[in-house]
C-alpha cells in the first residue's frame, strides 16, 4: 500500500453526489440532508420510514426563503433527467410543497446521498450510502465549526502504545495510533493556518472596538485558545511526545510485536507477508518522523499566536484612541494609504528650526570623532629568583620527564630498586609515586614498573599512604 498513489474517488462513490450542494438550491439540499443525519446517527435509535422524510423535507421547504424566492428553479426540477416523471398537478399550496418536497428527495437518492430499502415490518426506511454517511460526518462537524481535542489525541496514541494494550492487540494499537497521529498533526497545521486567517480577518475587515474584543475574545478563544492552550499547560504536548518516543523505540526492538502486527496487517489490508511487514516499518517511521518535526509545527503557532495578540492590542488601542493622539491619527493615514483609500495629500516639509521665540528645538551636533591611540607596552625587569621561581610553578611536577629524572636519582648507577625505597613523606610523594606506576607500565620511559608476584605482598604502606608493591627497573629508551 503506497500513500503516494492518489485515490480514486469517483471510483468509489457517484460521479454526481455533491451535485446538489454545488447549485442555487444548495442550502435547501444541505438543510434536508443535515436533519437526515441528526434524525439517523445523532439521536436514539429511530427508523425514517419515507413518507417521514418527505414530510421533514416539506418542513424545511416551507421555512427556507428559496420556496418564496426560487420557486421557478424548484419547479424546473422535473425536468431533470435523473428524476422521475412529475406528479399530476395538484391543487392547493400544500399539495404543490408536497409535490416539491418528493423532486428534492428524489434528487438526493438519485444523486447517491442515500436509498430507501423495504423492511416488512415498517416499509420503505431511508438508508445512507456508507461513503455519504462519513461525508455527512465531515460536513456537519464543518459546518458546526467543532474543534478538535488535541489531549484527546495525544491521549489515544499513548494508550494505544502501552505495553499492556500493544501486546494484546500489536496490529490494531498500531494502526489506529497512525490514524490517530495523523490527525493530530493535521489538526495543528489547520490551526496554525487558521490563526493566520484571524490575523489577517482582525487587520482588514475588523473596523471598530466592540469587532477587535468579539474576534480576539469570543471567535479566537474557540477555535484557539481554550483548546491548545491546555495543550501547551495541563496537558503538555512534550510530555506525550516523550513517552511515545520512547515506546516506538521499544517497539521497533520488538520482533514478536513486529511479527504480529504484519501479520495482522496482511490479514486486514489484503498485503503480501513482506508487504505487510514494509507497511508496519513505513508506519513506525512515520510516526516517529511526525512526532520528532512536532516542534517545529508548535513554535510556529506559538509566534503566530504571540503575532495575533500583538495585533489585536495594537488595533485595540488605535481605534480607542485615534482621535486623541497624533500616533492614532498617523496609523490611521498610514492604513488608509495602504488600502489605496485616503486622498490625495499635498504638503511641503520645512527644516523644524526657530519657529517662534523661545522654541526649544537643538540641532543635533556631530562630535568629533575619536581617534586610535597606540597601547605602549611596559616592560619590567624580573630577578632570577623570580624568574626561578615562576619557572618551578609552570613546570609540571608530575610529567614523564620529571618522573624519568626522579628515577635516575633514586637508582643512581643501580639497574633497579624496589617501591619501598620510594619516598612517601606528603601528598606531593604520593601523586609522584601514582604517576610513577603509571608511566611504568606503559613501557615508553626509560625505566618500567614490574607488579610484585601474587605469592608476595599486594601494596607497600608509609604511613598513611599505600601504593602498589613491586620493583622499578631501568630500560633503554625506545629510537
């Protein structure tokens, strides 16, 4: 299964479903179908017998304006080559919205919205098509402007990925944490897009105080504020992303969970075995690819959104104060122009400068501009006891030359000596003799370090001191 083929709709449902919601009667067309959908999926279980249906369309016939203003539109649909030939004129109002009430419905089944099936027991029952109850879904949720709940995906995929409800159920849990993802991630882009339309709705349509307070309070609050920012607080995004990367990583190191998800894969969508375990890997990767570009989508809104409150604030105190402070009246022309709404201005400039007596206007002065002065080194003379003394502070008392001359002191025209012999009178001793191991046992130096055999004390103690037991031998210095 490749995401990269584009799928084919009209292979799927009618060529002509959204045919009566593209025309002049599309509200009426709409209204039928969002009472269908409530009366069929929103309320308790109730069957919609047809001679029900029709009368709920003549209801909202009779109540939408297109029944007064469109009526000739309504009456040409006999015409239509989908629909069954007119009813005999009948006489009356009422028998005319019935009439027209029955074309409408009839469009909407022949178009594929939906079908009447018998059942013995209640007669004809309208029936949605599977593909137009899920398109039904989408558009009343549009429709009624519902936002998501970002913690309730975030929330999904991480139950979904708990190693208890994975293990169960590997190829489900994986699948719908994928869906779920996706959506997520979806849902943060229309948002960051969407606050950019009320920023831009707040700077060019909004036009007084009561406007700026209506769009950044009451609109922006529902679509933006109540919902993300739990998100970013009490429900915080990172949180999740953390706990969900860390269980696709265990995942991934799980070939019995890997295995039973392909195989459910190759079981639901219909996928070869090899197939089915490249679409389990393609939809890990992918849902560790979402999750680690995650804050870029975030901090993107999170400017956007600091960009919006910066607009309203700003609109806020122009309109309130436009009439009262130069500031109000220049941003005020500056708009004006930038629509191509204010009038021609015609005005000369003049040098600000003795006005009147008294004026308190200073030009402003250059200073004279400093120039580069030379730093003179000093020199100072040092003793040779200070000059000694500093040589002892920079040299390491502890590097191998040090050490190797230590060692030809302390074994003099001997060839070897044992650690004892090795002075441990302060801790200056003692870091000398760790290095003196340390250097011997690298066999570099002119001398090596040989550990005292296991029959033989371990460790030779002065005081409070101990270091390894064993003898220092001479060496020749490796050309």
């Amino acid at each position: 299964m490749h995401t990269t083929v584009i799928p084919d709709l009209f292979g799927r449902v009618p060529a002509g479903l959204f045919g009566p919601l593209s025309g002049p009667l599309a509200s009426l067309y709409w209204a039928i179908l969002a009472r269908y959908f409530q009366y069929e999926f929103e309320r308790e279980p109730f069957a919609l017998v047809k001679p029900a249906a029709t009368e709920i369309a003549e209801q909202l016939l009779r109540a939408s304006p297109i029944w007064q203003e469109r009526r000739e539109e309504l009456l040409s649909l006999e015409q239509d080559g989908t629909l069954p030939e007119s009813e005999p004129d009948l006489a009356g109002e009422a028998a005319l919205a019935r009439t027209m009430a029955r074309r409408l419905v009839a469009r909407l089944e022949a178009t594929g919205w939906f079908h009447f099936e018998y059942r013995s027991n209640l007669g004809q029952v309208l029936s949605f098509h599977p593909w137009a109850a899920r398109v039904l879904d989408t558009l009343v949720r549009v429709a009624r402007d519902e936002q998501p709940i970002f913690q309730g995906y975030a929330h999904s995929i991480a139950t979904l990925l708990k190693p208890d409800t994975f293990a169960s159920r590997p190829g489900v849990s994986l699948r719908e944490a994928r869906r779920h993802t996706l959506e997520l991630v979806r849902e943060l882009k229309i948002l960051n897009r969407n606050i950019y339309v009320f920023t831009q709705r707040l700077l060019d349509e909004v036009t007084t105080a009561a406007g700026v307070l209506a769009e950044g309070i009451d609109h922006y609050k529902d679509a933006v504020t109540a919902n993300y920012h739990r998100l970013k607080t009490v429900e915080n995004l990172y949180r999740w992303r953390t706990d969900i990367l860390l269980r696709l990583d265990a995942i991934e190191r799980d070939p019995v969970s890997i295995e039973s998800a392909a195989r459910w894969y190759a079981e639901q969508l219909d996928l070869e075995r090899d197939a089915a375990s490249r679409q389990v890997q393609e939809d890990l990767h992918l849902m560790r690819m979402q999750f680690e570009t995650l804050p870029e989508i975030t901090d993107d809104i999170d400017a956007r959104n600091a960009r919006f409150s910066g607009v309203a604030l700003r609109k806020l105190m122009y309109l309130l104060r436009q009439d009262r402070r130069t500031e109000g009246q220049l941003q005020y022309l500056v708009e004006r122009l930038a629509r191509d709404e204010a009038p021609e201005l015609e005005f000369d400039v003049y040098k600000c400068e003795l006005l009147c007596d008294g004026f308190l206007y200073t030009p402003p002065t250059r200073r004279p501009k400093a120039a580069p002065q030379p730093l003179l080194p000093r020199r100072r003379e040092l003793s040779e006891d200070v000059r000694e003394q500093l040589a002892r502070r920079l040299r390491n008392p502890f590097a191998r030359a040090r050490i190797e001359e230590f060692i030809g002191t302390l074994l003099g025209a001997g060839q070897d000596a044992p650690m004892g012999d090795v002075p441990l009178e302060d801790d200056e001793d003692y870091v000398r003799a760790i290095h003196l191991v340390i250097h011997g046992l690298d066999g570099k130096g002119t001398y090596r370090f040989r550990p005292a055999e296991e029959t033989s004390p371990a460790r030779v103690r002065k005081g409070a001191y101990e270091v390894p037991a064993g003898r220092i031998e001479r060496t020749r210095k490796k050309g």
